[in-house]
C-alpha cells in the first residue's frame, strides 16, 4: 500500500504551458517605407487605442455575438484570455493605421495587419502563420464591430483578400464615437471633392467614393500578387484561360465579374465601367500568361 501510495506522490506533474505564442507581447509597428502624413483622425484614433485596452470594452460583455460562419448566438462567460486580448488591441491599432475615412473600409489585407501588429508567424518550414490575427478578427466581427467577406476567383482559383469594412459600432469600441467619424469623413469628403474640382471633374457623394475605393483596392489586390509560388499558379491559370476561345474567354471573366458585383464589390459601377473592366481583366490574363516572370504583369 505505501508502495502505491509512494509511486503515486512521486509520479511527473503534468506541464503546463504558461505562453503557447511566440510573440506574447505584440505590438504594431509602422512599416519603415511609409512616410505619408497620417490624416489628423487617424492620428487621434491611434493615440487613443495606444492608452486604452480596448479589450476591455463594455460592449463585449452586454451586445450579443454571433459566430461568423455559423451567425449563431456566441454566449461569453468570462473575459478573453490575455492573448486573445493583446491580439485584439494589436490588430485594432493596425486597423486604425490604414482606416481610409471617406469608405469606413480597412484597404489592408489581413496578412499585412497581421505582420505590422507583430501577430505573424513563419514556420521552421517557410509557411506563414496570421491564425492569431483572423481569430482576433472574428472576435471584432461577431460583436459587429467590423464586417469582411472573403470572395472567389473563380478564373485563378484563389479568394481575394477579404474586403474589410468598419462600422459605427467601432468607433464606439475605439473610444471617439460614431459623430466624431461622421464629422471627420464628411470632412475628407470635401477634400476629396476639392481635389476632383480642380481636375474638372464632379464632386462625389459618400456612397460613391466608398465604390471607388473597393474598386481600387480590387484592382491593387489584382496586381499585387507577387510571390513567385504563387504568381506561378496565376500564370499556369491565366494560360489555361487565354487557350481558350475569344468567346470563352470573355464569358468567363464576365461571370467573375458579375460575381463580383452580387457581392457588392462594384457597388454603382455602370455598363460602360463594366466593358473597361472586362477588358482590363482579359489583357490582365494574356500579359499574366505570355511574361516569363509573372511578377512583371
């Protein structure tokens, strides 16, 4: 019996891992390329989010969450880990950096947030990690903070970077209030308009400068595929679409293309828009397709 009772006292204590990430304190850092000034909002949202644990926001523990696949009532019982914490106001900063006022929309993809919030990881085997990064990202959508959606390609077969979008919720999430940003994109409104009136060109509304700013960041996602597995899966795609007939061709990028449109990407775009659109995208294939390095296309 002390026999047992012996082995049992002296058996291994199970390990317990205290830290399971690699960057237990992550932290956005702006990219050392950028020297653009900082509209004066985004300045005050980033100074805000840098005093305040925005973790700890009221609305998590009385707004409803709902899943964002399943949209199922998500019930919380206790706070977030401090992990999950410290990636929610890592990535919240990150958002508040690249935020383009005049659209509500973040024109950064999830990958690049996560590698300026410190929320990347790069395996002993190459492969690139941002799971710390999107799962922060669901938490934010579920509370309707922010909204995003992942769209098809269906011609090189691969999702764009999801189009991710703010709502007035996060301002109130952030600590200014909805008001202040109505006030601030109103204002970068009217700069806007300026800078088309002196072009010539008409002043725009709300809704139309938040569809040019989705369309331009389509278009930057389409040519910013530059590493070299991938731009040769693109190629290898774009050549087994310009072998097919004039005709073919063209109806299937039209299919992307009105995809595209049901999914709101293309929000007011008009008939003639569409026929420039369709025809960028085709010769976008044909250079993609004959270029010995794709990275060039």
């Amino acid at each position: 019996m002390r026999a047992a009772v012996s082995e049992q006292n002296t058996s291994p204590t199970p390990l317990v891992r205290d830290c399971y990430v690699l960057n237990a304190n992550p932290a956005f850092q702006i990219p050392a390329h950028h020297k653009h000034e900082l509209p004066a909002f985004n300045k005050r949202l980033i100074n805000v989010v840098s005093k305040r644990d925005v973790s700890r926001w009221e609305g998590f523990y009385f707004l409803p969450a709902y899943h964002h696949k399943t949209h199922q009532r998500i019930e919380r019982q206790r706070h977030f880990n401090k992990h999950r914490a410290r990636a929610i106001c890592a990535l919240t900063h990150a958002m508040c950096y690249h935020l383009h006022i005049a659209s509500g929309t973040i024109p950064a993809c999830f990958t690049t947030l996560a590698n300026e919030a410190g929320l990347a990881t790069v395996s002993k085997a190459g492969n690139l990690s941002i799971t710390r990064a999107t799962r922060a990202a669901h938490t934010l959508a579920a509370w309707g903070l922010i909204q995003y959606k992942l769209i098809w390609d269906k011609v090189t077969k691969q999702y764009f970077p999801a189009e991710i979008e703010v709502t007035e919720l996060f301002f109130d999430f952030i600590g200014v209030g909805a008001d202040a940003f109505k006030r601030a994109q109103n204002q970068q409104l009217a700069w806007i308009n300026r800078g088309l009136l002196k072009k010539g060109e008409a002043a725009i509304s709300l809704t139309e400068a938040r569809r040019r700013q989705k369309q331009q960041y389509l278009e930057t996602t389409w040519k910013r595929r530059k590493a070299s597995q991938e731009m040769k899966k693109i190629q290898k795609a774009a050549k087994v679409a310009v072998a097919k007939k004039d005709e073919e061709l063209r109806h299937m990028v039209a299919k992307q293309i009105q995809s595209e449109i049901r999914q709101g990407l293309h929000e007011g775009i008009d008939l003639a828009s569409v026929k420039h659109l369709l025809n960028k995208r085709i010769m976008y294939y044909r250079t993609v397709a004959s270029s010995d390095d794709p990275n060039t296309a």
